[in-house]
C-alpha cells in the first residue's frame, strides 16, 4: 500500500526521504515520487516502478530543500504510471502525497472542474491538491485551508502537504492509514511507519484517527477530530534499525522462509516453561481476561486468517465455540455476539484496515475485548487491544507471508496451552507445552526437504491451475499453500477440503491438474488415502505430503510423487507441513522468473478497504 514519508529540517531531507521510501518498500508499491521546496519553487521527480528508479532520477537532477514530502504509490483510482504519481501539485505552489481512497472525489472533481482547475491524473488524490488550492485562494492561510479540506473529505487517509510560500513546515493529517510523527534535533518528520524514520530519530508520535497537525522544524501544533488543540504523548521506538538485507539468500522470502526455527524460538521465549505456559506471559489482566471466555471470533485477513483456522481447532477442543472471520465481511454483518466473547485479531502488519475496522466494530457491538496476534510493535491493531501478544518473528519483507504465519500459529498455541492451564485440562497443556517445544528441530528437518521440492516444482513449473488438499487441521494449511502459490508464481491455485473432492472439484481432474496433498499420520488419513486413489483414478497427477508412516500404494507411480515428511506432534503438525508447500512456492516462482519478494498488485500491508 502507499508508503508517506515527508520533512521539514534545516539539512537537505531528499537523502532523508529515499531512505525512508525504500523502507516502506515492503508494503507493496508500483511507483514512487517526491516534491522537495528548492529555495523558490516546489519541484518534483517521479517514476514508474523502483524507488531505485527514483535515486537514479534523483543523481540526475537532485532536488535540494529542507523541505520535502515522497510517496509510494499502489494503484487504486488510475492504473501504475508516472502520471498518476505523487506528489500531485496544484498550481506551481502546493504538492500533496495521499494514503488511503477519498470517497467522494467525484463530487468534488466535478465542483473543481466547474472552478476551472485542470486535472493532471486519474487519481482520487488529485482532488485534494486542488481543493487546498481553491481553497487557500479564499483563505490565504495555508493552515486553515489545509484544516477546511480535511473536514470535506470522506473516506480513509493520511496526507502530507506543502507549499511554496512556506518553506518550513507541512502539513499532515490521519484519518484510517497509519501517520506517525517523528522528531529530531530543530527538524520534523511523518512517516506510515516509525521504520522509515528509524535513522533520522527513535522520538515518535503516533497519530491517531483525525488528527491534523502543523509541523515546523521546532514545532508541531496537533488538532484532534473535534478540532481541539491537543497534546500526544512521544514514544520511544523499541525497534532496531538494521537495515534489512538478504544475508546471502536470493530473495527475502526465501531468508525468512530459513528463519522460522529462530521466529518460532522468538515468538516462545519467556512465555514457554519445562511444563507449562509461563503465568505472565500475556501480562497482568490476562488470567481475568481468559478465564471468563465463553467464545471466541477470530478476526484476520488472507494468510493470518487461515493460522485462525488452524486455531480454531485447538480452542474447540478446549470446549470454547469459535468462529474465524474474514475481517472485510464481518465488519459489514449483523454479528450476533454471544455473552463473553473474546475476540483473537491476527494480523502481521498490524495495520490491515478491514482487520482494525473489524475489531472496532466487535468492540463496539459488546465483545469482552481483543487480543492481538501481532507483528509489529506499536502498530495501530495492538493500540485497540486488551492484551497483545507479539510474536516477534522479526522484520518480514516478502509481502507473501511465511514466518510471521508460522509465528501467529506458535502465539495461537501458546494461548491455547495457556487457556487449557487456566481451566484445568492439564493433558492438554502438557501435550501442546511438549509439542511447542519440539517444533523448532522439526522445522529445522522439514527445511532439509529442499532438494526433493526442486523435483516438485520442476513439475507443477509449466501449469496453469493446481488443487490443494488437507483435512482438519491441515485443510487451512492447503488454503495457505495455494494462497502462496497464486500469490508468488500467479499460477491458479484452489484448496479444497479432501472430503469435498467428489462434490465439484474432482471434475476438473485430469493430466493437467496437479494435486498437492497434505496426508499426515492422523486420524482422517484412511479417509485422506481413499480420495487420493479417487484422484489418481481420473488421471490426475499427486504431489503427496506423507506423515513418517503413511504407505500410499499407487496404481500409476509416474503420477505420484511421494515426499515423507518428519515425525510431527499430533497437534503442531500444521506448523511442518505449511513448509513444503512455502518452498514449492518459492522454487516454482522462482523458476517463472517472477518478481517473488513484490509480487504484482499486491501489498503487505493494506492499509485500505
Ligand atoms: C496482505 C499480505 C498478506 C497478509 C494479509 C493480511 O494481503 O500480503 O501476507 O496475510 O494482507 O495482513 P495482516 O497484516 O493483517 O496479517
């Protein structure tokens, strides 16, 4: 999603801003700009794809001002092109970055064009410059007019913007996409995230819903969505500002792909005991918290959805009814909330917007309060939250998710032993406490599998559609291995639970149609075996997932391919599997030769609806 990074310093903020630009790369993004005031006019450079593109641009024809706004852009009113880059500018005086979809644009496109101001884009965006121009026209207070315009639009933004006359401060406002402020020595900075600003300063403000702030080198004066003057207390950033880098590994999927022994081990420490789940692990009110949950939602979007299906199993198991929620539906639904319901909110980024909107809405509508699975400190979902339990996967670049998953199932887990404590059932805290434990060296055994997913891929490499199938707690597992292979290599994927197989999908079988099967050592598996040989009898070609013990007899062994897997706990077991099937992706996109790490049209973090 569209990354805001912006300046006001006494030292020259372009360096200042491409740094920052390149560290919200990973959101997702297909073009890139900035607007620096150079002493006596606003200029601007913008391209269509790389921020490198941008720094090319930029040796070329540097843009040298204290003053300065940038902006990544990812598409949503007018297609990728330099055209429809910010900074927009209005005029020759005022440039504007927008995150986030302005809702009445057209409306006030149409009151602009009677104005007689042109429009350069196809962007929802461009109506704002020109609104700040008409209307500083009137006002002749850049301040005021930038406070007008913000109460006229409608819809979720942040915003950064500037103006010739001026040229120590900017303006910015939040209303929905993160905007945090940060503050240096005598200079100022916005930034989406605390991230981007990390080598500049680790003093934050973080900007909530409506707030709209005048920023100079010295000062900010911050208004609130009543319009009242208000004071924000500063943060102290925790997070570390290396700069991520691939370590030797081609692509930064596959590095985190190799990291998730480390993330699982992170994601426990001081929160796993010898047998138990560590009392405090979730802070003070947890024990309260849990203890009078009677249900629970789980709310997420895409990958971080299907570690709260996996999850949803263990909590049953519990005895606690539990529903998981795609966030953009549940927002919008009539949701009947049963008597003490905890919300879980999963989400890497911690920003997704449906997500947050989803929460609120369940907040609103009597939930007994969210618990967030989150990624990402200090971000907007665990500000919401009762209690949050990060899962410190570490810094995730690649936009498919990989290790910041498996981090979310080893939190879910977590809280799953510790609720099975909480409530007595000792087996089952003991089984998932042993099981937590040997999870990393199985990690460790699955990533060894390596060489025989090279095999796989070279297979499924030339296809066009590929079927997913897992039971129980391994069917959200399928979901996530054909999500990362749609994802990453934009072969069509679907999962299917393998009982569904004879009720639609098993028409589509044929030599074509390669099947990837998830078939561990567990109770459903003669169920498993008996719908593969259905497969394999109509000719399909089957890429199996087989638990230590498992024997599939083929009838054709050149359409079966047959990886044996490590021994796994009856309960983790998703955890292994998901790792072939995050391989193969990679291996199979890698062999396509697309672009695995920013895979086209999509975002991290999706900070719109
Ligand atoms: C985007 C990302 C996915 C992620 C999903 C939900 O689509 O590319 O990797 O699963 O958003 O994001 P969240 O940050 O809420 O987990």
């Amino acid at each position: 999603m569209c990354g805001i990074v912006a300046g006001v310093a006494e030292r020259s903020v372009a360096p200042i801003l491409v740094e920052g630009l390149r560290r919200l790369e990973y959101r997702g993004y297909d073009s890139a700009g900035m607007a620096v005031f150079t002493g006596t006019e606003i200029e601007r450079a913008r391209v269509l794809g790389k921020v490198v593109g941008l720094t090319e641009q930029l040796e070329q024809k540097p843009l040298v001002g204290g003053l300065g706004i940038a902006h990544t852009r990812w598409a949503t009113h007018g297609r990728p092109s330099e055209m429809n880059a910010h900074p927009h500018i209005s005029g020759s005086d005022i440039a504007l970055v927008h995150n986030g979809i302005i809702e009445n644009h057209e409306a006030l496109r149409a009151e602009l064009l009677t104005d007689g101001y042109n429009f350069a884009s196809e962007t929802d965006s461009e109506v704002v410059v020109h609104l700040l121009a008409k209307v500083y026209s009137e006002t002749k207070d850049f301040v005021e007019a930038f406070r007008q315009v913000v109460s006229r639009l409608e819809g979720a933004f942040a915003l950064a913007a500037i103006h010739a006359e001026d040229s120590t401060s900017m303006m910015i406002a939040r209303n929905g996409p993160p905007l945090v402020l940060g503050h240096g020595l005598g200079e100022n900075f916005a930034a989406s995230d605390m991230y981007a600003l990390l080598p500049v300063t680790n003093q934050f403000t973080v900007l909530e819903d409506g707030d709209i702030a005048h920023v100079t080198r010295a000062s900010v004066t911050l208004w609130d969505k009543a319009g009242e003057l208000v004071e924000r207390a500063q943060v102290t950033s925790t997070q570390s500002n290396d700069v991520a880098d691939k370590q030797g590994y081609k692509h930064y999927m596959l590095k985190e792909i190799h990291e998730q022994p480390n993330a699982v081990l992170q994601t426990l420490e001081g929160r796993l005991g010898q047998v138990q789940v560590l009392p405090g692990s979730f802070g003070p009110d947890a024990d309260s918290f849990f203890g009078g949950v009677e249900n629970i939602h789980i709310i997420a979007c895409g990958t971080s959805s299907y570690a709260g299906m996996v999850s949803r199993l263990w909590y049953e198991t519990l005895g606690i009814p539990t529903t998981v929620e795609i966030a953009s539906e549940y927002r919008y639904r009539q949701v009947a909330m049963p008597k003490n319901t905890m919300i879980i909110g999963i989400s890497q980024s911690g920003e997704t917007a449906d997500t947050m909107a989803a929460l609120e809405y369940a907040i609103e509508n009597g939930a007994r309060g969210v618990l967030a699975i989150c990624n990402a400190p200090e971000s907007s979902i665990t500000r919401l939250a009762k209690i949050t339990l990060l899962t410190r996967a570490g810094r995730e670049i690649g936009v498919a998710s990989t290790k910041a998953f498996t981090a979310q199932l080893t939190a879910l887990a977590l809280v799953a032993g510790y609720i099975a404590q909480l409530r007595g059932d000792d087996e089952f805290a003991a089984e998932m406490t042993a099981a937590l434990k040997a999870l990393p060296e199985q990690i460790v055994e699955a990533l060894a599998l390596d060489k025989q997913i090279d095999q796989w891929a070279e297979h499924i490499l030339h296809k066009d559609n590929a079927l997913f199938l897992g039971r129980g707690l391994h069917f959200p597992i399928s979901l996530e291995g054909a999500l990362k292979l749609k994802e990453i290599s934009y072969i069509h994927a679907e999962a299917y639970p393998a009982g569904e197989l004879k009720h639609g999908p098993l028409a589509l079988v044929d030599e074509n149609m390669p099947i990837v099967a998830i078939a561990p050592q567990d109770e459903l598996l003669e169920k498993v075996l008996s719908n593969l040989h259905e497969v394999e009898a109509r000719g399909g070609e089957l890429f199996i997932l087989a638990g230590e013990g498992v024997n599939y007899e083929p009838e054709q062994s050149n359409l079966v391919h047959i990886i044996k897997m490590p021994a796994v706990s009856r309960l983790l077991s998703p955890l292994v599997y998901t790792i072939p099937l995050q391989l193969l992706s990679y291996k199979v996109a890698l062999m396509r030769g697309t672009d695995v790490d920013q895979p086209r049209n999509l975002a991290k973090s999706v900070t719109v609806e």
